[in-house]
C-alpha cells in the first residue's frame, strides 16, 4: 500500500546524524506515536520549522516577485 503524497513535488531524502543513543530515544518516541522513524522525525522537522517562522514571522514577507518569503534585513 503506497502513502499519500505529502506535497504537489516529490519529496527529498535528508539526512540527519544522530548519536546511538539519540536514536533509540527517536525511535522509542515513534513506537509510542505508532509512526516510523522517518515519520516521526518529519513530523518534529515540519513542527519545529513552523514554531521557529512563527516566532519571526515579522521578518519574512511575500512578495510578486517570488513564490516563497524573502528575508528583510
């Protein structure tokens, strides 16, 4: 059974080094979610972006020219 696309474009692989320890510990955290680590791990990504734009969403504006925010220095 395939999965839901997650976005209009095809998604990218990234990758992310973590301690043994560090691992486990995602891991322990996606069992308990019933989510793979994969998952788990693009779900806290995805959260942790929109927490850290929100808190600086005075900084980033739209505009004509382009199809995402532009930084305003």
């Amino acid at each position: 059974m395939s999965r839901p696309a997650r976005a209009e474009a095809p998604s990218l692989p990234t990758t992310t080094r973590l301690s043994p320890a560090e691992h486990r510990r995602v891991a322990q955290a996606a069992a308990v979610n019933h989510q793979s680590v994969s998952q788990f791990s693009r779900d806290a990504l995805m959260d942790a972006a929109e927490e850290c734009l929100a808190e600086h969403r005075e900084a980033f504006r739209p505009t004509k020219l382009h199809t995402g925010p532009i930084l305003i220095s």
